[in-house]
C-alpha cells in the first residue's frame, strides 16, 4: 500500500505541472474531444540547460532525471491489473540512487478512453492503456485515419470482462431496446465497449453517461435498465452489488469474434449475483500499452524505446513470485489486427526472433519440450516466449 500511496502522489504531482517543461506533439482534433482539448505543434524537447549548484551537489539535472522517466495513464481501478502492472514495471525498472537511469510512474487516468485523447494532448505523458475496441468504437470518426497513424502500440496486455448489470425485468440484452442504459462515465472503457455491443446487435438502446454509484441507484428506483463496467473478474464494484433482483446478462461470442475474446462469469467470481449450479457467458476485450507515434529522431521517441528495450529484456522476470500471477498469461509477440506496432518494439521482437544462435537455441528446446510420443510441440509465439523465458532462467 505504500509503495501505491508513494507512486500515485509522485505521478500526479508531475501531471499537474506538465506544463512547466512542454514536449510538443502534433494531434488530431477528433469529434468526441474534450472542447478544452489543447492542440499543439510538432517538435523535440529543447536543448538542457546547465545544472544548478544544488543538482550538482546532487549528482543529477533535471536534464538526467527526466530523460529516464516515463510516465504512464491507468485506470482507477487501484487493484485491477492494468495499474498493478505499472506498478509491477515500477518496482523492476525503476533504476539508479534517484531513479535517474530509469523510472516509471503510474497516472490515475478517468478511463481508458480519455487516455487516447491524454496521450494525443497531454505533454510528458509517454504511455498510456487503451483498449483494443477503441479504433472499432471511433471508425466513422472523420479523424479515425490520423488518429491511426498517430497511435502505436507496444505490447498486448491483460483483457477485461465486459460486465452488463440489469434489473431484474431484462432478461436478456434485446430487452434493453428503447431502454435507458449507463455506458458508465464519459472517458472509460465502458464508453467504448457499450456503443459498440449495442451498435452491432442492431439493439436500440437509450446510452447515456453515469457513474456507477448512482446508476446502481437508479436502477432500483427503475429510472435506469443496466449499466455496463469493463473490468476484469472478479471485480470490486460488481461483487459489491447486492438485493433488488440485479443481475448480469449473457452477452453472445458470435457476432463478436473477430473483435473481443470469449469468457464466463460463475459463482466463484460473483456470490452475490450468481447461484452455485450457474455461469454466464460474456465477453472480454483486450488492452495494449499505447504510445504516441514519435519521430525516431526525437528525445521522446528514445526513452520510449529505452523503456521498451528494458522492459522486454526483462520480461520473464516479471513471473517471479512478487508480481501479479497474470503476467504469466501476457505474450509480447501477440498482436493486434488493425493496430500498428511502436517501431522500436517490433525492432526488439524481429531481433530476438532472428538471431540464427537464438533460434538454433529455440530448436533446441522444442526438442527438450517434445511430448511423450516423441513428436515436438510446434513453434510458435507462445512457445517461443516460454523458450525465453526458460533461457532467462538458465543465464542466472
């Protein structure tokens, strides 16, 4: 808990004063955007200036500190994987006497989709998560072609079930039409996902932004039909949820397969919701740490890759006992249709899988790995992964 309290004060102190030292980026101006959405122009943080006497004291510039630090938009899920994997990141990269070779600071964002728009505007904000329904959810925005080419993608991280809460007169997700409904607050997750189920149902329900809190609320007072959480299982806020006959509705795989993964709720995950001899068919959609598509020539484009570079080498370090068990379930190679990779990850990806003494080593272990009928297990990017994984643990 310390060590959360510690980070989250540390990286809202920097956002709020993210002004002080601009770093510049072109943006689209898309519908949707905050109308205080600030638009700025192209170009590299300028040169450093000489160090005070204190810094030299010190050891270390502003210029030394701020060159290995990154900062990544969350969620407000405080427990939830997506910000327990900053902070897992934190704890293995975070390097040096003052953190001045590397260090990751966490940012309590709103949602996942007001970090497109914080990594398209904000200054100093380096990464952030979005969810991999986003582009899906803006396809007929006039400025989803710019919005693409300014937007790549690092890694494929921890997906999150789609939770549809109801009162207990829906029976199913075509009861809803002509319903009011809460796609959760403007900014998450929820706010893309929900429009995007609705929309490809053909379901006319009646959308609208509310916090969760006060949905629940008018649900039992019958103003309100459901109200949807992107979050993964089991989750705070829905195993909170309680009387007045609220349930969750079982969202069809079919029309959804090329866009999220299937998954199921039981009692196991929701007492409180589900009985003991049930389980409910839903969905998850999956989550990628995002980046700004730099130029390779600038100051920001090099500490991302210096951060990429740092956190794939040491990716299997990250299955040890201390970090959260799901980076167990994370494959750097996996990728994303419709999504560009960030460069110098793809780069590090096609260097590790072409090395000829690396993939010699990879045959090797195929080998090693080959079944008791004799015959390998074919390769492949999850194999290929557990080979690095095992050939980080035999370099110790």
């Amino acid at each position: 808990m310390l060590r959360l309290s510690v980070l989250l004060v540390a990286g809202l102190g920097f956002a709020f004063h993210a002004d002080a030292a601009p770093t510049h980026k072109t943006s689209p101006t898309p519908s949707g955007t905050e109308p205080n959405a600030q638009r700025v122009v192209e170009g590299t943080r300028g040169p450093v200036t000489g160090a005070t006497a204190e810094e030299l004291l010190r050891g270390q510039s502003k210029g030394d500190a701020n060159a290995g630090t990154v900062f990544i938009m969350t969620n407000r899920s405080l427990g939830g994987p997506i910000m327990m994997s900053v902070l897992d990141l934190s704890t293995l990269l975070d390097d040096g006497e003052r953190f001045e070779k590397m260090r990751v600071v966490p940012l309590i964002a709103r949602g996942k989709m007001q970090n497109l728009w914080d990594i398209l505007y904000l200054h100093d904000v380096d990464m952030g998560f979005l969810q991999t329904d986003t582009l899906e959810y803006l396809k007929d925005d006039p400025q989803i072609k710019t919005i693409r080419d300014k937007i790549r993608y690092i890694a494929v991280m921890f997906p999150e079930e789609i939770h549809i809460l109801a009162r207990s007169d829906i029976t199913s997700l075509e009861d809803l039409a002509g319903k009011k409904v809460s796609i959760n607050a403007k900014g998450t997750g929820s706010a893309v996902t929900g429009p995007v189920i609705f929309r490809r149902l053909g379901i006319d329900a009646q959308l609208e932004y509310e916090d969760s809190n006060i949905a629940i609320e008018r649900m039992r007072r019958g103003d309100l039909a459901a109200h949807i959480w992107s979050l993964a299982k089991p989750a705070q806020p829905v195993a909170a949820v309680k009387g007045d006959g609220l349930h969750l509705l079982t969202i069809p795989f079919k029309q959804f397969s090329d866009l999220y993964l299937p998954s199921k709720f039981t009692n196991k995950d929701y007492p409180n919701l589900i009985p003991s001899d049930q389980e409910i068919s839903t969905l998850a959609v999956g989550n990628v740490l995002a980046v700004f598509n730099w130029p390779e020539n600038t100051d920001r484009y090099k500490k991302v890759a210096r951060f990429t570079q740092a956190f794939f080498s040491r990716f299997s370090e990250l299955h040890k006992p201390g970090f959260q068990p799901a980076w167990k379930d994370i494959n750097l190679a996996a990728s994303v249709v419709g999504w560009t990779r960030f460069k110098a990850a793809q780069e590090w990806l096609d260097r590790n899988a072409q090395d000829p003494q690396l993939r010699a080593k990879f045959k090797d272990f195929i080998k090693q790995q080959q079944g008791v009928a004799g015959n390998p297990p074919a390769a492949s990017p999850e194999l290929f992964q557990e080979f690095l994984d095992w050939r980080s643990r035999q370099a110790k």
